[in-house]
C-alpha cells in the first residue's frame, strides 16, 4: 500500500503581533496568582528571553573581559559570530542600557562599547553561571567534574 505524501505546515506567530485571544480558544483557567505575580512573570520571561537570544551572552562577555572595544575587537573575541549578528546584539543591549555605545569625534569616527552599571552587574552574575559551568561542564577526559560521561551535542540548523 502507498501511503500519500503528507504536507506539514508551521504558522509561526508573534504574540505581540496577533492578540493572544486569537492564537487560543481555550478558557482562562484560575492559577492562583496575583496579577502583580503575574506581570512579574511577564518581565522576567521577557527579559530571560532577550538575554538567552543567540550570541548575547557571548557579547556581554566579551565586553566584560576588557572595556571599551570597538566592533572588530568583540568580533574577534567571539568565535563565529558574524557581523550582522554582532551588531544586532549590540543594538539590543544598547537599547536595554546594558551595552553603552560611544561615537568619538575622530576623522573617521571611532565606536566604542562598553557595559553600563547594569550590564557590569548583568556581568557579576553572568560571572556566577560560568563558576557553575566549569564545575559541571569542563570536559576533562570526557566526562564532568562529577564523573558522568559527556555527550556530544548535535547541533543541526
């Protein structure tokens, strides 16, 4: 027997971009949370989600290992990234004052960034998850520091 050919399709949608009553017709459901809980929710999740966006860790960093540097300096830093996404991580950390970004009235003009005040203590937490990292990560022999075996990650695009 010859089983049709089968069509998958994804609709891909921003919440922000439709309202989130079109996307479900399901019911709210009572989860015992109080609305200030719940807008907590909102801004951490936002937050978390702009943070852990690809390359943004690895640009705050980077910063963070010597302040100011100019675009060609992080780029090189950072192992893969490319320009375009380079700079759209800059602009979305400059935009969350993480990230300041300095125009100096040279001929031509020299950028410079540097971490804010906010980014410097994003930095001393960033700091704290790669303490854990390398406690539970670092491949020595192929296995982490508590003696479990590593798998590989596959990693497909």
């Amino acid at each position: 027997m010859i089983l049709p050919p089968i069509t998958v399709i994804y609709l891909v949608v921003a919440v922000d971009q439709v309202g989130a009553e079109y996307l479900s017709k399901s019911t709210t459901v009572d989860q015992d949370i109080t609305k200030e809980q719940s807008a907590e929710c909102k801004l951490l999740h936002s937050a978390w989600n702009d943070l852990t966006k690809v390359w943004t860790l690895p640009v705050i960093h980077a910063l963070g290992l010597k302040q100011p540097a100019r675009f060609n300096e992080l780029k090189r830093r950072i192992n893969g990234i490319s320009a375009t996404s380079l700079a759209e991580r800059l602009t979305e950390l400059d935009q969350r004052k993480i990230v300041e970004r300095t125009v100096l009235p040279e001929t031509p003009p020299r950028v410079e960034y540097a971490l804010t005040k906010k980014g410097e203590e994003l930095q001393e937490i960033l700091g704290s998850l790669a303490d854990w990292v390398m406690k539970w990560d670092k491949p020595s022999d192929g296995s982490t520091s508590n003696g479990e075996k590593m798998k590989p990650v596959v990693r497909t695009k």
